[in-house]
C-alpha cells in the first residue's frame, strides 16, 4: 500500500541523469511531487504527458517532481530539468518502499506525505498541487525551527582571541563529507565556502570546553532534553563576503563516518556582517542569527543552510556534540574501516 498522509517518506540515494549519487533527504523545503511509472507503455506514456502538461508548476523553488521508473532501457535521452529529476529504480529498492502500485505521491515540505493518487487520477492530483498555498505556510500556522539560541557562551575576550587565531593563520577552504564505499571522506564542491583553522592548543581546547559544559550544555539538556558528553572538532570558521562565502542546504549526520553526531552549535564570534545568517528551510525561510559569544544549537538531522555573506566577515566556532552512544557508533564505524584496510 502506499505510504499514508502524515508518514515520513524513506529516504534514499540513486542515479538520475545529472547525479550519479542523488540524495532524496536533500529535497526538502519545498513540494515533492513523486510519480512511480508503470511498466505497462500506454499508462507510462499518459502519466508521462500529463507531468509534462503541468511542468509549470514545478520551479525548483515551491515544488519539483521526481519520477522513478523500473526499466533501465528507459534511461536513454532522459535528462534532468529545472523542477524535474529521473530516477532509476531497477532493483525495485525504492518502489518496495512505497508501494508497489504505480502511483502520484505528493509530499509536503519535510518530506512527509501530503496526498496519493492512483496513477490514472493525474488530473486531481495537479489540481491540488495548483491550489497549494506557498511551501512557507503549508502548515496552516507559522511554523518555528527546533533551534535553541543561547546567549553569553563566550566572553568577548575569547571570541577576539579565537578571531584572532583565524586571522594569523588565514584558514583554508575544507570540502564536505561524502561516503565513498566503506568509508566517509571530505570532497571539495559548491556546496560550501569557507575558510577553517582548527584549534590544537590542548590549554585552549580546555577553555573552550570549560565554557560549553557550565553555560551551554545545562541549557542544551533544559530545553533539548540531550545530555552532551562529547566535542568534535574545535573549529573556527570565517565566511567572508569577499570569498562568496556560502554553505548551502545540507545536513550534518547522514554519512557513516558523521552518524554519530547528534547536535550542532553554530557560536558566532563577532557581529557587523550581513547574510550568514542560518535558514532551516523544513521549516520557512526564517533566518536565526545568536549574538556575539551567543550559540545557535540545533539537530544534526535538520536540513540548514548558513546564507551568503553579503558583507563583512562572519567568524564562528562551529563544533558538533554527542554523547556516549554517539562515542559507540563512531567506534564501530572506524572499526569498519580499520578492518577494510586490513583486508585490502
């Protein structure tokens, strides 16, 4: 059976034709509309024509398409186009997933599920997508992102210290993680730009940690319900207008190498930029913005996005926190590898 309103839809990784590895969970913040072919050529081309009779009304922005089909013969002059994606599905993993019936699905802006339609009912399913009101309000109440905003983290003699570790060295730009077989390593693309220093002084690395544990974590485990035990990375971070600096929409725990994370502290060093703000777009296009010394914490699981630096320098210290569980799942993970090392 299909999947019913109000159910979360699984997420996935598969092949389209701009994309070797496209990652479903990334689609969120706006309507996803989700047609499983048919095999059978008549009611695949009907289902076909009535998508492209209706592309108007997938811009990317509000709402896109994705249609998986079964047949690799099919793959042949297929190409992606603004608001709309092809996705191979030849094993039957996904379609498994969400019913084996070709169908409409139609999802809202965090992915779960709107409406379904039998595939022979295109015409009721895009007069509902033409009568949806902006991804914004598709809630029918404003909606607020699960943030906690905590001032006084660090004294400003410590956020101009860390500023001033990042000026000296200058940073350099770091990649995003992806998996890549066993393994989960960092590769440079678009997604993001900004330059990073990671801090190694133990001395300082214990002041830093000193400061989280008595002013953030009570605070964290007050509202969040999420005793902290670890720090990964100390890292400080600038995203300077003059670099175009941008991290776009993305989450912070979906490779097998960063599962274990749980949440992530955004700490802003400094103010009088403009942009770099945090947009976590499940939930509108609200920005969140702590002040100097201030934290923004938030899922790891949470699509976000840290804006465009319009002007000015944004300096920030950027750490993910988990605890022991996390402690086992990122154990088990480089034990993984450690043994798939071995055995190469």
């Amino acid at each position: 059976m299909p999947l019913a309103v109000g159910q979360n839809a699984p997420w996935f990784v598969t092949r389209t034709p701009s994309t070797p590895d496209f990652a479903f969970e990334t689609a969120s913040g706006r309507y996803v509309l989700m047609l499983f072919l048919p095999e059978e050529p008549e009611a695949r081309g009907a289902a076909v024509r009535a998508l492209a009779a209706n592309q108007r009304l997938f811009d990317e922005v509000n709402a896109c398409a994705f249609v998986i089909y079964r047949d690799p013969a099919l793959e042949a002059g297929l190409r992606d186009v603004r608001g709309l994606r092809w996705m191979i599905d030849a094993r039957g993993a996904i379609t498994k997933r969400y019913g084996p019936e070709p169908h409409w699905l139609l999802l809202d802006p965090t992915l779960r599920v709107l409406a379904s339609e039998p595939i022979e009912s295109a015409e009721a399913m895009f007069a509902r997508i033409a009568a949806l009101p902006p991804p914004a309000a598709h809630a029918g109440v404003p909606l607020h992102a699960p943030a906690l905003i905590v001032p006084n983290v660090f004294e400003p003699e410590l956020c101009e210290h860390l500023i001033a570790q990042h000026e000296a060295d200058g940073g350099a730009f770091t990649g995003v993680m992806r998996d890549a077989g066993q393994r989960t390593v960092a590769v440079m693309d678009d997604l993001k730009k900004r330059r990073d220093i990671w801090i190694e002084d133990p001395e300082l690395q214990a002041a830093i940690r000193e400061r989280l544990e008595r002013r953030l974590y009570p605070m964290i485990q007050r509202a969040l319900g999420f005793t902290a035990t670890r720090i990964e990375r100390y890292l400080v971070s600038c995203y300077d207008a003059a670099d175009g600096a941008v991290f776009h929409p993305h989450r912070d725990n979906t490779t097998q190498g960063t599962a274990h994370r749980k949440f992530a502290c955004s700490l802003n060093l400094n103010g009088g930029f403009e942009g770099g703000d945090l947009r976590f777009n499940e939930f509108g296009p609200a920005t969140y913005r702590a002040p100097p010394g201030g934290a923004v914490v938030f899922s790891c699981g949470l699509t976000h996005e840290a804006t465009a630096v319009k002007s000015g320098r944004r300096y920030a210290f950027l750490p993910f926190l988990y605890d022991e569980a996390g402690a086992e799942t990122l154990a088990a993970y480089n034990a993984r590898v450690a043994a798939a090392e071995a055995s190469a």
